[in-house]
C-alpha cells in the first residue's frame, strides 16, 4: 500500500471539494427550475379550462352569427319580395284579390253611403210621368204615356207594400201635376226614395231602348233635348230655380242616386230583355231633369219603355207586359236597398 504523502492528501481534498462544490451548485439549479407536481397539474388544468372555454365560445358565437345571418337573408328576401310587386298586389296579399270568388262579385260596387251609415228607407215616393192635360209621348195608335206610366205605379206601389215601406204617389190618378208640386209632395212626406216613371218616344220606330236617369246638370245634346220635354210645365220661376241650383254639391244625394239608377237599369234590363229580345241597354246617364234635382233624396227617372215602337206599344197594351215592367223595377229598387250584390231575379 502507497501511503500518501501530506502534499498529496491535501490536492485530493482540493479536488473532491472542487468537485462536491459543482454538483452542489448543480443541485441548486435543478431544485430551483422544478416545480411542485401539485402546482404543475393547476397550471395545466387551468390552462385546458381556458382553451374549452375559448372554444365554447367561438363555437356559441358562430352559431349566433349564423342565426343572424340567416334571418337576414330571410328579412332581405322578405324585403326584395315585397318591393318587386306593386302596392295593388300587396294589399291583395293582405286583404285577398277581386279575383277571389268572395270578392268578384263587388269588385265594381260601390258600398251606397246609406248602407255605410246604416240610414234606413221608410218612405218611397212613386212618381208616374205626366197627366192630365200633359199626356206625354203619344204612340202610333195614340197610346198616350200618361196612362203607361199610372198603371205601371200603381202596379209597382202594390208590390212594394208587401215588404213593408210607405209607398206613397205623387198622383193617384190622370191629372196635371207640375214638377214642383211633385217635388214639394216628396219634401212634405219625407221621401227616402224617389222613382219618377216614363215612356220614351224616338225618331227611329223600330228602336226600343230602356234607360235610367239620375240628376246632373251637365249632358249631351239628345238628353238636353229629351230634359226639355220631360221639363215642360215645370212650374219653377227663374229666381226659384235659381235657387235650387246653388244647393249643387250634395255628395250623398248624387252618389246614392247613381247607385239607384244602376240597380233599377241593369235590372230592368234583364228581365224585360228575357221577353223582349229587341230592347236595347242604353245604360246609366245623367241629365238635367227638374223633378230628379229638386228632391233632396236618392232620386231617378226610369224611361222604361218606348212608345214611339209599334211593337213596343202593341206590348204596352198588355196587363202582362206591364206587369213585367213593375216586378223589373221592384227587383231593382230592392237590389238597391238590401245592398244585394247580384241582380235580383223578378218575383213571381
């Protein structure tokens, strides 16, 4: 055994602390870049945690973002819809179009201001055309139309009673009558309704026409010229008429009495046109006639005939025929007030 010599022990003691020194500071190093293994699973946990988080999130908020988009294409599309049809076809989506089976039939009509506020008709007044010493048309075999025209009223008063109205006649029998007369029986009764009844005469014989009237002050020649005869006698002053003119501007008078000359026309029309093939519709007019102007109600005059046609007289001579004529303009009346949409069928 080589023992050691002093100088030797102590380079080896040098040399062990040198080396026991540097693994000691290595040692130091280690332990203070570790970490507890309770703090290191936290770090990790926290860390999974958050991503989850931010991915629900992101998940959650494109899922929003979808929503939204989607219900602005259907918002955009709902818009681009709308405005590619007119404001008629969106009100038709909304309310139905007059194509539909419940609108068709009044897609032209007019709702009569009556019926809009409820106002009820208690009294008609039934006026047959002239009398007395004014005849009226004469027919070829002298057939006057003051006879045509009582006999036509009476028969048409019968018929309305039955439902229930005052049925009143401005004369009851073959007497002169003038217009104001008449208008101031239809004020002094308090008319609802007023029908004036006529028979009309033409240049040409073998026309046979059927017309309905209701007031205005402008119109054609021919009417002019039909208003003057069916004015004659009227009874007015100038300064009187006068005064009537200036009451123009009646909004429900006018409105309700065109209403009134529809139904009566197209009415009286069909079912006279049922038994004679020959009349002809010469529609709704207006025209400056006295008697339709003075009565401050819904007020027409009915030319239901022509006298003037041989044919057509040789028809007026018949109870039938007449009969005809009253049953068309009670249909008529009745269309009017019970609003009825459809052309109401003559009564038996």
């Amino acid at each position: 055994m080589k023992l050691e010599t002093p100088g030797t022990r102590s380079k080896r003691k040098d040399i062990l602390r040198g080396v026991y020194e540097d693994n000691l500071r290595m040692s130091s190093r280690e332990v203070e870049g570790l970490e507890q293994p309770s703090s290191r699973w936290l770090l990790w946990g926290g860390r999974v945690a958050l991503a989850v988080t931010v991915l629900l999130v992101m998940l959650g908020g494109f899922q929003v973002y979808q929503e939204i988009q989607a219900k602005t294409a259907g918002d955009e599309a709902a818009t681009s819809s709308t405005a590619a049809i007119s404001p008629v076809e969106q009100i038709e989506q909304a309310f139905g179009s007059p194509d539909d089976p419940g609108l068709r039939r009044d897609a032209n009509r007019e709702v009569p201001l009556a019926s809009l506020y409820g106002l009820e008709v208690k009294t008609i007044v039934i006026d047959p055309g002239h009398g007395g010493r004014d005849p009226g048309a004469i027919g070829p075999t002298d057939l006057p139309e003051k006879v045509i025209t009582l006999d036509v009223a009476r028969r048409l008063q019968r018929r309305l009673l039955d439902y229930g109205y005052r049925i009143l006649m401005t004369r009851e029998d073959d007497r002169k009558i003038y217009l104001r007369d008449r208008v101031a029986f239809a004020k002094k009764n308090a008319a609802d309704l007023f029908i004036s009844i006529h028979v009309n005469a033409l240049p040409v014989d073998t026309v046979t026409t059927i017309e309905t009237y209701y007031f205005s002050p402008r119109s054609n020649a021919k009417i002019q010229r039909l208003a003057a005869l069916e004015n004659q006698n009227s009874g007015y002053s100038m300064a009187e008429w006068r005064n009537e003119v200036e009451k123009i501007g009646n909004t429900m008078k006018f409105q309700e009495s065109k209403q009134l000359a529809t139904s009566i026309q197209k009415t009286l029309y069909r079912n006279i046109h049922r038994v004679n093939s020959d009349v002809n519709d010469w529609g709704v007019r207006s025209g400056p006639f006295m008697v339709l102007w003075g009565v401050e109600v819904p007020a027409v005059l009915a030319e239901i005939s022509v006298i003037s046609n041989p044919a057509e007289e040789a028809k007026l001579y018949t109870d039938e025929y007449r009969e005809q004529l009253a049953m068309s303009l009670e249909a008529g009346i009745l269309d009017y007030l019970q609003g009825l949409p459809e052309t109401r069928e003559p009564t038996d």
